[in-house]
C-alpha cells in the first residue's frame, strides 16, 4: 500500500483525520521511547549471562603412599591454613628415619676416626722426617775435616816417596862402596837408618791414609742410611694423601646420608596432610583405611571470600571493553540483588583456543562461528556470609564501556586511544 493510500484511508472525514495523528504520535511515542531505551539501557555497556563464578582452589592430595587413619573433615566445612586434613599410617616413615639417622651416626663416627687416624699418622710421620732429614752437624763437619786431612796426608805421602827413593839410591850406592872397602861400615849404617826412617814414614803416611778412608766410608754409609730413612719416610707421606681422600669420601657420604635423613623427615612430615588455604571443603573423596596415592585428588578447599567473576563475551562484544572498567554483577540465586566489580583481565585467547581439541577451521567446509573471550572480573568487596557466591554459579554480567581510556592489555602503558594505529600506511 503506497503512502498516498494510507493517507486516503486516513482523510476521509473528521474522524479520518483523527486517526491519522492519533498513528501519528503513536509512531513517534514508540520512537522515542525505544531510542530513550537504547540511550538509558544499552549505549555504552555489554552484558552476557554466559559468566560464572570461579575461584583458584586448592586440589588436595598426598605426596607419598600410605594408609589413611584419620580423617578430619566433611565437605562443606570451613578450614583455615595449616589445619589438618588427613593424616596417614607413620610407622613404615618412622622406621626409614631411624634407619636413615642410624646410617649417618654410623658415617660420623667413621668421619671421626679417620680424621684421628690422619692426625697420628701425620704427626708420626712428620717426626720420622724431621728425624730423618737432620743429619747432625758434626757428622757433616767431621766428614769435610777428614777429607781436608786425607787431601794433606796425599801431598805427605808425595814428599815421603820422594824421600823413600832418594833413600833407597843412596842405600844401593853406599852399600856398593862398602863393598868395595871404599866407606866405613858406619857410614853405610847411617845410610841405613836414613832408608828405614824414610821407608817407615811413608807406610806410618799409608796407614793414616787407610784409617782416614775407612772413617770417611763410615762417615757416607750414616749419610746414605738417612737418605734411605728419610725416603721411606717421604714414601709413608703419601699414604696421608690416601688416608685424606678417604675423609673426603666419608664426608661425602655423610651429606649422602645427612640428605637421606632430611628426606626420611619431610616424608614424615607428609604424613600429616594440611590446608594449604582457607576456604571451605569441596569434593571429598577419601576414607579411612584407603591406601592413597601420591597425586591422587582427595578433596578440595574453595576459598569463597576470594571468588571472582569468569563472563565469556562474544568477540564482537569486545570492542570497548577495557581493564578497569566498572561492572554489574547478577547472580541467579540471588535475585534483585546487584554485586559490582572492575574488569581485571581479558583472557589473552578465545574459549575454542585452549580448548582439548581446538577447531581445525583450514580442513573441510568451514562455518563461521562467533567466537567468546573470557574476561575477569574482581568483586569490588568479597561476598558476605548472608549471601555468598558458589563455584560455578550462574551469573548476568554487564560492562559500562563509556570509560576506553584504560588499556587493553595487563601492564600495557599505552591507552586504547594511543595505542589505535591506521590499518594503512
């Protein structure tokens, strides 16, 4: 019906014209109501119910096997950091601890023994070298003065044959005369005397020579023996280098063992099974009499007074959202009540991304699917025991966007409107 119709309709009459404004300002009523709808309830924020509530809660579980005797807890119950969970069979890590101290008693008392050993024999030792390394003075001394008095009695025992030859020419040439009655048999008696004094003085010579050689021999099998002594004694030295190497050997295995007590210990000490935080039990799973497993879940604590807010936004949401920014929080259990918050990150990938098996969009018909972000959101004061927020509730978030000088990224320094860059050159 073309808009000339409609005003024929309209304009027959009084009454026509009547309707015609009265559609007229309905129009505009509608108009402006939905345009003052837009301005009042959706300019400048996004909202999604896809948000729940999360928190970093603590997996419970064990780090050694073991038997449970006592457990602690029920779910549901609150619980404070370092209160006792569980607590597991101690007897098997008791018995390893004693055994492991033994073992390092056992080391230290090796340690101490050799290092009482290494002491005497490096006393012992070092006295025999000392001993063995001073030759007495004299000895040296006496040795150098014999060799000085053998050094003289060879140049005496030069001029004594001298005086020997000479002795024994005039004997043969006295002796021919006295033959021939040309001397006097007291002449060849003096000559006589001369050859023997001359021949004695040399043998006395000789025989000086001979004791003297004799001591000196004496003197270099002392020397020689201290030599001796003394290398075996060098020889007995290296043994300490052994016997030092042993100590160290014992001292390494006394870490061996001092770390092998320490571990015994935490094990122990992993028998009793503490809160790490506080918060409230969640999912318990364990009994008395189970044999547990390290790794294996046996409840967890959610701390409900520091919850915060998970809204999975559409991609195309996105756009003026910024850290910082103020936000209304609804949960479905509690409604008419209103919980406010800030944007405190937005999640660095989609939903899809990290998910076990992210979408292959190269193979196959590809459909293009909206993609959601997770952002977080930190409560601006944490839920109160009257209205406490559960792990994983629903919840309807809205973000005021009008607010986009606050950065896009956490630790970012740039604001969303430095950072926009043209996407031509």
């Amino acid at each position: 019906m073309s808009p000339m119709e409609v005003r024929s309709i309209f304009s027959h009459g009084p009454m026509g014209r009547v309707r015609f404004w009265l559609v007229v300002v309905l129009v505009l009523v509608f108009a402006l109501g939905g345009v003052s709808y837009w301005w009042l309830f959706l300019k400048d924020r996004v909202t999604t119910d896809n948000a729940y509530v999360m928190a970093d809660s603590a997996r419970i579980s064990s780090r050694i096997p073991g038997t449970v005797v006592r457990v602690l807890v029920e779910n549901d119950q609150p619980v404070q950091v370092g209160q006792l969970l569980v607590e597991l069979d101690k007897t098997d890590y008791r018995v390893a601890l004693e055994k492991a101290e033994a073992s390092l008693a056992r080391v230290e008392a090796e340690i101490r023994a050799q290092e009482a050993l290494l002491a005497l024999t490096d006393r012992q030792t070092a006295a025999q070298v000392s001993a063995a390394s001073t030759v007495p003075p004299e000895t040296r001394d006496k040795r150098r003065e014999l060799i000085h008095r053998l050094q003289e009695l060879e140049k005496n025992r030069s001029a004594a044959m001298a005086d020997l030859s000479t002795a024994q020419k005039d004997k043969e040439r006295f002796q021919s005369l006295y033959d021939s009655g040309v001397i006097a048999e007291r002449q060849l008696d003096q000559v006589l005397t001369t050859y023997k004094k001359a021949r004695a003085q040399l043998e006395a010579i000789e025989a000086e020579m001979a004791a003297l050689r004799a001591s000196i021999q004496a003197l270099d099998k002392t020397l020689s023996r201290a030599r001796a002594q003394l290398e075996a004694v060098e020889s007995d030295r290296h043994q300490l280098e052994v016997q030092r190497h042993r100590l160290e050997s014992l001292r390494a295995q006394r870490r061996e063992a001092a770390a092998s007590v320490e571990a015994a210990r935490l094990n122990l000490s992993y028998c009793s099974i503490v809160a790490p935080i506080s918060g409230y039990i969640a999912q318990k799973s364990v009994q008395v009499g189970e044999q547990i497993q390290p790794g294996q879940p046996l409840m967890a604590i959610v701390p409900l007074d520091r919850v915060y807010v998970e809204a999975n936004f559409k991609e195309t949401q996105l756009r003026d959202v910024r850290i910082g920014q103020p936000v209304e929080i609804k949960a479905d259990m509690y409604p008419g009540q209103v919980f406010t918050g800030k944007v405190v990150g937005i999640r660095a990938g989609t939903g899809a991304a990290f998910s076990l098996l992210p979408p292959e969009n190269a193979t196959g018909n590809w459909i293009k699917v909206v993609q959601r972000i997770p952002v977080k959101i930190a409560l601006d004061s944490p839920p109160t025991e009257r209205l406490p927020l559960r792990l994983g509730a629903s919840l309807k978030v809205t973000i005021f966007t009008r607010d986009t000088q606050g950065p896009l990224l956490l630790g970012s320094t740039n604001t969303a409107h430095g950072s926009q860059q043209s996407p031509n050159p």
